[in-house]
C-alpha cells in the first residue's frame, strides 16, 4: 500500500514522528521506535546543550495551540551518542522505523562536526535545522539563501547519509530551496514552529511564558500547507509536511499539498505515543476505502486546483439555500453577511440573490451546511 520515500530512503509508512522532547533519551526513542512510523526524527542535537526552563510549555485549551520556551535539546552530545549508538546495538528494538538525527549549530563548521559525529552511530539520515523562533542566531539562517547552501554543503559533503533541510514558514521559499537543492539536499521538511506569544492575561498584565516562544499544533496547520504547497511547486525534492497534524486527516492534507510523508510534533505531546498507532490505522482505513493502493495517487493532489490571484475568473455567483431554511435560533449567517442580503423572517432566513456578493462565508459559519454559491 504504501511506496513511500523521504530523503531518498524508503519507509514502512508516511507517518514521522518529528523531532521534540519525545524524541530525546534511550526510553524515549525506544517508545517512539515501538510506535510503528516510518522514520523517527531525534530531538534537535546540538554542540551545546540548553538546561529546560520551568514552565515552558503553554496551552490554549480553545483552539489547541501550544507555545514552547524549549531552547534544542537538554542533552549534552556524548550522551545523545550512547543513546544512539545504544538504539543500534538493541536493533532498535526491533523497530523497521528509520532513524534520523536532528542537528542544528551557529556556524557552518559546527554543523559539520556534529554530522560527521552522530553518522558513526549507525543512523539512516540527518536533518539539518536551519530556523529556530527561540532566542537569537539560528532563526535567521532560515532567511538567507546564501548561508542555507553553505551549511547545508558543508554536511552534505562531510557524511553519507542523505541530509534534509528543515525551513521556516518565514523565509524566501524559492531561493532558500533552491540553495538546499544545489548544495545537494535530499529532501525538505517543514514547517519549524513559528514565533509567538501565545497570551497575555489582561488582569495580570503578564504573557502566558516569560519568553517569545515557538507555536505549534492545530492553529498552523494552514501556514504549514501553505508552504507545503509552496516548496512541492519549487522542487522535486522529497518532503516531510509538519504542522498541526493531529489525526489521519490532517497527515492527508499535508500529503494533497505534496509532501511525501507527514510529521507528528504537538499531537504526542498532548496525546502520548498512542496517536502515532492510531493515525497510521486511520489512514491505512482511509485508504482502502477510496481504493487508493499507492500514495503517489493522491500526493500533491491538491495543487492542481492551486491559482495565481490573476488566474481566478471573476464569476457573478450568490448564496442560496439548497432546502428551506426554517430556524429562527441561528443568525451566525446573517451576522456575517457585510451586505445585508440575509434576513430573518417569520417563515425562516431569505437571501437577496441581488444583494450578494459571493463572498462565500456564510457556506462555511452556517451548522446546518444548507447554504450554497450558485450563478445569479
């Protein structure tokens, strides 16, 4: 069913789970392994480690965005190396998960090092990590094409696993891929989480964390298919799509938008490694039931239907109800109606064809989706 390949290696599924706190220390990674996704990303190795701060995590129980003070990983390096080279020696505990490590340093030659250091621990691929919203430095080499192909060279040409370039949401997507592409990248991932500050309480007058931080979780899933899109129109490249994937359907729409395989981050924070077994169900479900045997069928299937604003037609179309609408308890319609073309009458909600200017809204806000764009 599945013919599925990221970097140039081929996986067992098109679910990853993404780099993060869950993804750092021998129990953590074997929980990770034992999930069943096709390729498992380490938490962002660095020269350097960062001690956590408490708190660091924010939650908006409304919309299930999370924002995170987390500064890369807590682990000193040679520890990151006996975890991993203790992951090879256990056969990774019979996991076919394949096993990349994250990497991200300030300079070109850094990057190098730690490359060179964690391939010799048996890993299938690295990515390298080039944006970061938290603190200062490494979020802006993201936005310099120049030094994305310097960095992204120097790894490239210092080991013989195939590296993949994390991006940004943030940043000139066609040169920065380019850049990555002609210094001999593998594959791209993205998004990074993007900077914030996820509240402010206003009693209080203080921020939810006493930091900008990185967003993540459900509320950027559009950005993050959006620049899905954007990369698959920019390269061939293979690409892992993150960003708000919190069930099968989720992982769809990045996989409609191009990518090859999608990212699981925020969703086992808030969830536990369980989501990782359930989204790969879901979507092997999925997928036998729309006869779809090979996700090559559906891949950047989206795109298509994807415009320039200039390509749009211009086409004279107004709401109308498909069947008479008889409440008198819902007015979400109306209330966002710019035009006044909606009313509220005895015999139940009327819409003036002659007043409406399409825009479309009213189709999505109304619960009974009752509501339609039709030619005037």
């Amino acid at each position: 069913m599945y013919n599925v390949k990221i970097m140039g290696i081929h996986i067992e599924n098109p679910v990853v789970i993404s780099s993060g706190p869950w993804t750092r220390g021998l129990s953590k990674l074997k929980k990770g392994l034992e999930c069943g996704a096709g390729a498992l990303i380490t938490e962002t190795i660095v020269g350097e480690s960062y001690p956590d701060t408490c708190p660091r995590y924010s939650y908006d129980r409304a919309n299930g965005g999370v924002q995170n003070i987390r500064l890369y990983s807590g682990s000193e390096l040679e520890n990151w190396i006996n975890d991993l080279k203790a992951v090879t020696q256990a056969k990774r505990f019979g996991s076919k998960t394949k096993l990349i490590a994250s990497i991200m340093g300030t300079t070109a030659s850094e990057v190098r090092y730690l490359a060179k250091t964690v391939e010799r621990t048996g890993i299938d691929g690295i990515e390298l990590g080039l944006a970061c919203p938290i603190g200062q430095g490494p979020e802006n080499i993201c936005g310099d094409a120049d030094k994305v192909y310097e960095y992204t060279r120097e790894v490239v040409n210092a080991v013989d696993v195939p590296v993949s370039v994390k991006v940004s949401a943030a940043c000139n997507l066609p040169a920065v891929v380019e850049a990555a592409e002609r210094a001999g990248a593998a594959g791209i991932s993205g998004i990074d989480t993007i900077r914030c500050i996820l509240s402010i309480d206003v009693e209080t007058q203080k921020a939810a964390l006493p930091t900008y931080g990185g967003y993540s979780g459900a509320p950027i899933r559009p950005i993050a298919l959006s620049t899905v899109a954007g990369i698959a129109q920019s390269t061939n490249l293979p690409i892992i799509g993150m960003g708000g994937i919190m069930d099968h359907k989720n992982l769809l729409e990045h996989i409609m938008a191009g990518a090859c395989a999608g990212g699981i981050a925020t969703g086992i924070l808030l969830n536990g490694y369980d989501l990782v077994g359930k989204v790969i169900r879901d979507l092997e479900e999925w997928l036998d039931c729309h006869h779809i045997k090979d996700i090559e069928e559906i891949r950047g299937a989206a795109l298509g239907g994807l415009k320039s604003f200039e390509e749009i037609k211009t086409e004279a179309k107004a709401a109308m109800f498909d069947s008479p609408c008889q409440r008198t308890d819902c007015s979400k319609c109306k209330s966002c109606c710019l035009e006044d073309a909606i009313s509220i009458k005895e015999q139940g909600i009327t819409i003036d064809k002659n007043l409406c200017s399409g825009c479309g809204l009213c189709l999505d806000v109304c619960p009974d989706e009752k509501i339609k764009l039709s030619w005037k």
